[in-house]
C-alpha cells in the first residue's frame, strides 16, 4: 500500500495548535508547583492538588466522552477556556481556597482538550501510517519544550510569574480563535456509551504503568530540581532538550515499524533507553546529575508514548475511537496512582525516593510489550502453572 508524503490539511492544523498550546503550557504550567512553594505553600498541597487535576481528568474521561466527541470542536475550546481561567485563578485569585478550582479546571482542560485532539489524530491513520503521523504531530511539543521552560524560568526571574500567566492566556486564547476558526475540526466521531475493552490484561496494565510513571514525573521533576537549587531557571533547564531526539527517534522508527508492523520491538527499545536513567535520577545528589539524568531518560520516553498509543489503538481497530477514550481512563488512572505514591513519599521526606518507585511500572512495560508472555504477570496462570508442577 502507497502512502502519500504529503501530510493532510487536518494533520497540519493539529500540528500547528499543539504547537501554540506546547509552548503556553511548557513556559506556564511547568512552574505551577513552584509557583505553590513561592506563596508559601508545601509540596504536599502541590501534589495534592495534581491529585484533584488527575481525579476530576478521569471522570470526566469516564462519564461524559460521547459528548466530548460529538462536536471535537466546541470540546477543544472549552478545554483550552479552562486553562484560561486556569491561569486567571492563579494569577488573580490564587489562595489554599482556590487551589480546589485549579484542579477541577486543569483537569477538565486535560480531558476535554486531549481526548478529541487525540481522535482527530487517529482520524488521519491507518496500520500504515499511524505511528508516523502520532510521530509527526507529536514532536512540536518536545522541540518547543527544549526553551521555552528555560525561557519561562528568566521571565519569573527578571519579571515575575503574572508575565508567564499573562503570555499563556493570550497565546492560549489564539489557539481557541484558531481552532473555532478552521474547517478541519468540524467534524463528529462515533464513541460507544459503554466502552467494551478488547485489550489482555496485561497490555491494559502496561498503560495505567505509562500514566504511574507519568503522574511520577509531573509531580516529582520540577520539585526535585527547586529543592536543589531554589531558582526557576534551572527548574526550566532541567525539563529540556533530549526529548527532541527521542521525539525524532520515535518518528524515525515509526517508519519501520508501520511497515513491519512489529511495534513491540521499537517500544521495548523506549524502555531499555529511559530506565536506567529513570532508577539513576533517584540516587543523583546534584542538580547537574540529576539534569543530565533527567534529559538522558527523555530519549526513551517519547517513544513510549508513540508506539504504546499506536497499539491501543491498533488493537481497537474498528472503534479506535473507544481506544482513545479508554487510554485516556486508564493513563489517568495511574497517573492518580503515581501522584499517590509521591504524595506518601513527600509526607516521609522523601521525594526523590519516588523515581525509583516509578521503574517497576516502566519494567512492566517492557515485558507486557509481547502478549505470549503476559501469563508471567497473570495470577491465574501462576496458580495453574502450580498446579501443573505438582
């Protein structure tokens, strides 16, 4: 089958919102922990309120997906209104009062705006063509995120955080004009009320692993560095640059693998990458050791993510839609699991301590990439497995 090279109209304008968006959220939201430190607050009310972000993200993402779907357009922009308010509340209205309405709109933001994005993504693929185009679309974000945290962190520095509030809701408000604007969102996506999984145990588990990790990461690397140096440009240095080559490494690979179809492979390569870098960053006693580890292990990370959503969805084929939206459940929830895990760690003192929690769950991943030896993590063919050994 002949794939054309020139990409479609819709896949561009994605690309162009997810760019705008990448650069509002790296330069705003990557300091929102901080910004709770800096008035005053610990880090156990930070992680608490990404709890709440990743709570009210799962059920909205549980309960009202088909509406989410059936105008992708209207969605998008009332999940990027969201992150508006998001920033005003911070801004203008931030207290230990308001926190509570920060998570609920970060979190409709997230689903609201990701589940249709990611459907319009799909949309445009096939088993041809879809780890290419997941590729494609998705490496803006990384490339942006090799400044703009580091310019973020010298306008805190220089100006203070209203300025990054105040550049995220006009860059974010032009993103709302630009999606409202364009033909290529007008469109409605069939999504079945009850949401029939056709995936094993063991590949479902492998992505609440991907969201664990996740949730891990947003709670933990931004704090982990501040507390090392206390200073918001090297907080931004610290989220930067090597995403971009495993970003083009996962569009690289992506090539071979939508030919081979053999996505398992090039995944396991994305854990092999990050996972020691991700066990290393727990025992690092410096910024610089810990940057360097941190940058290292997000090599591996974006292809995680690519062909790990390529094969959700290759495997719902015929409702990949329902693929998207059960994803997103199930990223959510071990996201909520992840952020609980460093909220107990915080509560000991002992954060860092939580990277090396997170490596089991990226260890999974590895294994579960192959259905026939997903009867190792299965409680039931342990017990028959006894049994046969008896």
């Amino acid at each position: 089958m002949r794939i054309s090279n020139r990409l479609p109209h819709r896949v561009l304008v994605l690309i162009l919102v997810q760019s705008i968006l990448a650069f509002a959220v790296t330069l705003a939201s990557s300091f929102s922990l901080i910004y709770f430190l800096r008035n005053g607050y610990s880090e156990i009310v930070g992680i608490a309120y990404l709890l709440g972000v990743f709570s009210v993200a799962l059920i909205v993402a549980s309960t009202i997906h088909q509406k989410l779907l059936s105008r992708p357009q209207v969605s998008m922009s009332v999940g990027l209104g969201a992150l508006v308010f998001f920033y005003l509340t911070l801004w203008l209205a931030f207290s230990i009062y308001t926190i509570f309405i920060a998570s609920m709109l970060y979190g409709i933001y997230i689903s609201f705006f990701w589940i249709p994005f990611n459907s319009l993504m799909v949309c445009e693929t096939s088993k041809f063509n879809r780890c290419t185009t997941i590729g494609t679309i998705g490496l803006s974000w990384p490339i942006i995120n090799a400044f703009a945290p580091i310019l973020g962190g010298l306008v805190i520095h220089h100006v203070g955080y209203f300025a990054i509030f105040i550049i995220a809701i006009f860059t974010i408000s032009a993103n709302i004009a630009l999606i409202i604007s364009t033909k290529a969102f007008d469109i409605s996506f069939s999504v079945s009320k009850k949401i029939r999984s056709l995936y094993s145990q063991s590949f479902t588990f492998a992505i609440i692993s991907q969201g664990v990790y996740d949730g891990i990461l947003w709670t933990c690397t931004s704090l982990v560095a501040f507390f090392m140096l206390h200073d918001e440009v090297s907080v931004g240095a610290v989220l930067s640059f090597f995403a971009i080559v495993g970003a083009a490494m996962s569009l690289f690979l992506g090539l071979f693998s939508d030919k081979n179809g053999k996505r398992e492979y090039y995944l396991q390569v994305g854990v092999v990458i990050a996972l020691p870098f991700l066990i290393s960053s727990a025992f690092s006693s410096n910024y610089m050791e810990f940057t360097l580890l941190i940058s290292l292990m997000n090599i591996g990370l974006p292809l995680i993510g690519t062909f790990l959503t390529a094969m959700a969805v290759d495997k719902m084929e015929t409702n990949k839609y329902d693929a998207i939206v059960l994803r997103e459940r199930y990223l959510n929830l071990g996201r909520l699991i992840g952020g609980s895990m460093a909220l107990t760690c915080a509560i000991l003192g002992r954060l860092q301590f939580t990277f090396l929690l997170a490596s089991p769950f990226m260890l999974y991943i590895l294994f579960s990439a192959f259905e026939r030896v997903k009867f190792v993590f299965s409680l039931s063919a342990f017990t028959k497995l006894q049994i046969r050994t008896r």
